[in-house]
C-alpha cells in the first residue's frame, strides 16, 4: 500500500525522497523494522489478554517429565508472528504481486488451521484438538490452491514464470532443470503438507521454531532477491523470476516478526506460537520455495526441520517393526522429535536451541553458496 501511495505523491508532488519507495531493499529493511516494532508493541498485550483468559500450554506426553512445569504457560501466540508479518507485508510489499498474494494467502489459511487446533485443545480442552486427519485435509487443500495457480494461472505472474512454473532446479546440479509436468500439483501438496509439518514438530523448546524459522527467512529474503534480479540471476545461472523479488521484503518481514515473537519466547518462554504460528510459518517456507523454484533446497535450507521430522518417522517405524517381529517396541531415540532426544541424554534447553542455531546458519551458508557451487 506505501508502495502505491510513495508513486502516487511522487508522480503528482515530486517531493523528494519517495523514489527510495522503489527500491526493494529500502522496502525490506522497512517492512522488517515494522514488523518487529509491531511484535514488541502487541506482544505484552496480547500475553496479558491470555494469562487474564487462562489460555495456557497443556502438559504434553510426548515431552519430558521437565516440561510440565510449563504447563499453564500462554499459547497461541502465533497471532503475534502473523499480525507482525502480514501487515507490514500488505504495507511495503507489491499488494498487486501474484507472489506476494500467494505467500499470504498460504500463510493465513495455514495460521486459521492451527488456530482452531489450539483453540480447540486449549479452549475446548480436547486432548487431540482438530483430529489429525482434518489438519492434513487442510494442508493438502491450500497446497492444492497454490498449485493449481501455478499450474493452470500461469499468466498471472510476470516476464518467463509461464515457461518456468512446472519446473524446479536442483542444488549442486549446474544446467539441470526438472519439469514435474501434471505431477507440480500433488507434489506442491506434499510440499506444503510436509514443510508446515516439520516446522510444527519443530516447535517443542523455548526459542526453537521462531529461531530458526528466522535464519531461514533471511536465507530466503537473500534467494528470493536474486531470483527477481537479472543480473544476479544470469550471473548465478538460475532463473530469472521477475517480480519474485517481493517475495524479499515478505522474508523481511518474517524476519522482524519471528525475531519480536523471540523476545517473548526465548528461554524460559513467556509465550509458546502454538500450532497457530508453527504451521503458518512451515506454510510460508514452502510456499516462497516453491513460488521460487527452490523445492529440493528444502532438505537443505530447512535441514533443522527435516531431521526432527525424519527422527519421527524414523521412530515410529522403528518401533511397529520390533514389536511385530520381537513382541516388543523398541526406539533408535530416547524420545522423538530429535530435541527430546538430547534433552533425554542431559543437555540443558538453551544449549540445545543454541546449537540447533548454529547447525541453521551452517546449513542457511550452504544453501546460499548452492546458488554458486554447481
């Protein structure tokens, strides 16, 4: 909106200084100063407004023994990474941008689901909250709307998508291009699914979720402005997207926002985001990875997300098979999610989440250097 109104007076007052509005990193830095003074202003009262509802995390079985005594703390406070990041984003981004609609659109459905997840186990006290296979329904539904904009509104975006918008790249590969053809939409559906699932199970310590979550978004804030820019991108030999470099000042934005919902969730947590911000935001990843043509880079950018989801799998499979050939379950893990895991072994939480940090800027450095190294 700030986009159109800086043209608008620029074109009919020419004051000086309203050209900067068409720069897109003078727009990112912005939207990523406005969403974290948002989060910092509506976080304590948003909190209050909880606490004063007793609207407070419930023991999980699956967690250790030593998370009961966070029970009672304030969820949901996903609203407060999605007010932070969708009004800056309606405000410095390209309101008109296919890009920016979709990224959006994803990120608010997904943001609904979990919200009546939480709503429904918090407010409704139902152990289970929305039953499992509702939430995939709803994950598959929205990956199925944005493939199917993809696939069958091609036009809907600028300059060569329409060319492109079946096809992904491949991280490490130089010249190889993969056309997924009538197959895009059920993949982009796992797609979504899988991302927004991962990102949730990764939600179970204080500072974890909203951490990395945030260095994968300046990762991304970093791609998808090269994607948009030609020069860049026929330096780096990767398509060019014009008008994907919105999707930079959307990262920005998710950026200011998780980095003012940490200051209320790092350790020991104010507030937890609930299913309500941990599927918004695993929507959102995928979402710009798709829109951007990164999907395989997901394993790598997102490598935090994927080995606590492959911990899962991994232990539940693990576990049906010894029991139905030795009578008894057996476990690879002390306890999964893969954070549990070394909570079980004695690491304290904070040196955990430090770590899960570091091995999320090392694997945000790998997936930039990707873009060089093929």
């Amino acid at each position: 909106m700030l986009y159109y109104l800086a043209q608008y007076l620029e074109s009919a007052f020419q004051p000086p200084g309203f050209g900067l509005f068409r720069f897109v990193t003078f727009r990112a830095a912005g939207a990523a100063i406005t969403a974290l003074m948002i989060a910092l202003f509506i976080g304590p009262r948003i909190i209050l407004a909880l606490r004063r509802r007793h609207i407070g995390e419930q023991g999980k079985r699956e967690a250790p023994k030593s998370h009961m005594a966070k029970a009672g703390t304030p969820t949901m406070g996903g609203l407060i990474v999605l007010l932070s990041l969708i009004v800056p984003s309606l405000l410095w981004c390209d309101v008109k941008s296919a890009y920016v609609i979709l990224a959006v659109v994803v990120t608010v459905f997904l943001g609904g689901v979990g919200f009546l997840d939480d709503y429904l186990k918090v407010i409704r006290k139902l152990p289970k909250g929305l039953i499992g296979r509702y939430k995939i329904i709803g994950q598959l539904a929205i990956g199925f709307v944005l493939g199917g904009v993809i696939y069958f509104f091609p036009e809907w975006f600028p300059g060569n998508f329409e060319r492109l918008h079946t096809y992904t790249t491949v991280p490490f590969v130089k010249d190889l291009v993969i056309d997924f053809g009538w197959m895009y939409i059920p993949i982009t559906m796992f797609v979504v699914t899988a991302t927004s699932n991962a990102v949730n199970l990764t939600d179970g310590l204080d500072g974890l979720a909203i951490g990395t979550v945030s260095i994968v978004a300046l990762t991304l804030a970093v791609i998808t402005y090269i994607s948009g820019n030609a020069v860049a991108a026929e330096y780096l030999n990767i398509p060019y997207l014009r008008g994907a470099e919105e999707l930079a000042i959307f990262c920005a934005a998710l950026v200011g926002a998780g980095l003012g919902f940490l200051w209320y969730n790092s350790y020991p947590a104010q507030i937890f985001m609930g299913d309500t911000g941990s599927l918004a935001l695993g929507g959102a990843i995928a979402a710009i990875m798709i829109l951007v043509k990164k999907e395989y880079m997901i394993p790598v950018l997102g490598g935090v997300f994927f080995a606590e989801s492959l911990s899962v799998m991994a232990q539940v499979a693990y576990f049906k098979y010894t029991r139905k050939r030795f009578g008894e379950g057996r476990r690879i893990f002390r306890r999964a999610p893969l954070h549990h895991h070394f909570e079980e072994r004695g690491w304290p939480e904070a040196k955990i989440v430090t770590r899960f940090y570091i091995v999320a800027i090392l694997l945000a450095i790998v997936g930039v250097v990707t873009l060089k190294i093929r």
